[in-house]
C-alpha cells in the first residue's frame, strides 16, 4: 500500500515538475521576445529620418548649401541693382 501512495505522490511530482519547466520556457519566450521589441525600439530611435529634421529646425547638408547658394545669389543679384 505505501508504495502505491509513493508512485502517486511521484506522479504529482512529476506533472508539477513539467509544468513549472514549461511555464519557465514561456517566460523566458517572453522576455526574449521584449529584448527584441525593446533592441529595435531603440535602434529606430538612433536613425533618424528625414522627417525629423524638419522638425527639429537640423538641416543636413545639402539643404544648408541650397540655403548658402539661394543666398548667394539674391547676394549677386542686389549687388548688379546698385
């Protein structure tokens, strides 16, 4: 008889062992899945795109010497006025 009790109580042991193993691997899913969420959070906010230029008033280089040769001229042409 106790060795029936003891198969059964190793039994349990057993199923609460593997649950807890699969509920383990879940987590760990889980948290790899967020560290990839959260890497490539990251890596768009490191890149930023044309658009945000504009809005935080850089701009990148062929815009400035755009800006440096329209001034250029309204320069030479002002100066053809006098």
């Amino acid at each position: 008889m106790a060795k029936k009790e003891d198969i059964k109580k190793m039994e349990e042991n057993w199923e609460s062992l593997k649950k807890e193993d699969k509920n383990r691997e879940q987590e760990e899913f889980r948290d790899l899945k967020q560290k990839e969420r959260d890497r490539d959070k990251s890596k768009s906010k490191k890149q930023p795109n044309k658009e945000d230029s504009t809005k935080t008033g850089k701009a990148n280089a062929r815009e400035e010497r755009e800006f440096m040769d329209q001034t250029q001229k309204e320069k030479t042409a002002n100066k053809d006025k006098l």
